[in-house]
C-alpha cells in the first residue's frame, strides 16, 4: 500500500483527475478513456458483419491505431500473455480492414493496412496475400509478383518454405487471366 500511495502521490497533477482512490478501490474516473479498449472496439467493429463502417474507422488513424504494439519491450509474462492476444486481433482486423477498403476501391489505403499487417508479422502468409490482392485489384501485376518474390525469399530464409498453394494459385489465376493466349 505505500508504494501504491507513493506512486499515486508522485502522478503529475493532470493525471491524478483521472484516477478515482477510495479505500476500498482504485479505478479510472468516469469518462476516462482507455487506448487500447478504444483499439480493440475498432478491431471487433470492422471484423464485425456490419455492411458499413464509420468514415473514421476507414480511415489513416485506424490503420495507425491497429498498426501499435501492446506494451513493447515489456516481457512480464502477463503482458506476454495480452499482447499475443491484441496482436493476433489487430491483425485479422487490419487484413479486414484491407478487404473492405479494396472492395471500395481505395486502394492507397487498403495498401496501407495491408503493410501494417506485414509489419506486425512479416511472415504472416495471410498478410501478404491481403497486399498482392490490392495489387492485382490496381492492376499493378508486376507489384503482386515483386511481393510475392520477396515474401517467398523471406519465407525460404526463414522457416525453409515455401508459400502454400493458396498463395500460389491467387498469383496463378491473375497471371492466366491477363495471358492473352490464356483460353481460360
């Protein structure tokens, strides 16, 4: 209890309005909001099956705001625990976010959340898929393949693999499409 009121004590005075110190609790005051609560709604309102967004969660700050680790460099195992959790989240949701904004045709977007998702885990199959869909949807080929090379280097260097057939065939079916000597 005394390091609780020596840290309390210590909390710059616009931060003490914030905390609520009874002495039976010690909880947020009403109205305070939380970043990482704010984060995880945004992430279940776009993995949501609403057929509609709010501008706001379409936008750069919701790419940024999923694209941020849970504590980093902090390894308690608690905090471990949590941020395997919001990462595994905010990736689905940043790879929802892709689709969304690709079937809207905003492509700029759609990269950018695309390539927070690949930051996070660079050797997420899902996530590169994600940007040469975007790619191939701009009609940028040369982009898709570029990315799927360079996700292929990556993952032989890595893990000694290859990508899934999956990977494969979404790249296939643009080149056959494209081959004017395709019959397909």
């Amino acid at each position: 209890y005394a390091s609780l009121r020596s840290t309390l004590a210590r909390l710059d005075p616009r931060a003490r309005h914030s905390v609520l110190a009874t002495f039976t609790e010690l909880c947020l005051e009403e109205g305070v909001s939380v970043d990482l609560r704010d984060a995880r709604a945004l992430a279940h309102r776009i993995l949501g099956s609403a057929p509609t967004l709010q501008e706001a969660d379409l936008d750069d700050t919701a790419v940024s705001v999923l694209g941020n680790d849970l504590l980093p460099g902090w390894y308690d195992e608690w905090v471990l625990v949590e941020a395997e959790d919001w990462r595994q989240l905010r990736l689905h949701a940043l790879e929802a976010l892709t689709a969304r904004l690709l079937d809207m045709e905003r492509y700029g977007n759609a990269s950018a959340a695309a390539l927070a998702a690949i930051r996070a885990e660079p050797l997420r199959e899902s996530a590169r898929g994600a940007l040469i869909r975007v790619h191939q949807a701009e009609g940028n080929q040369s982009e898709a393949i570029r990315e799927y090379d360079r996700y292929c280097r990556l993952l032989q260097a890595e893990l000694g693999l290859q990508p899934t057939a999956r990977l494969r065939g979404q790249l296939t079916a643009t080149d056959a499409s494209s081959d004017p000597r395709s019959s397909r």
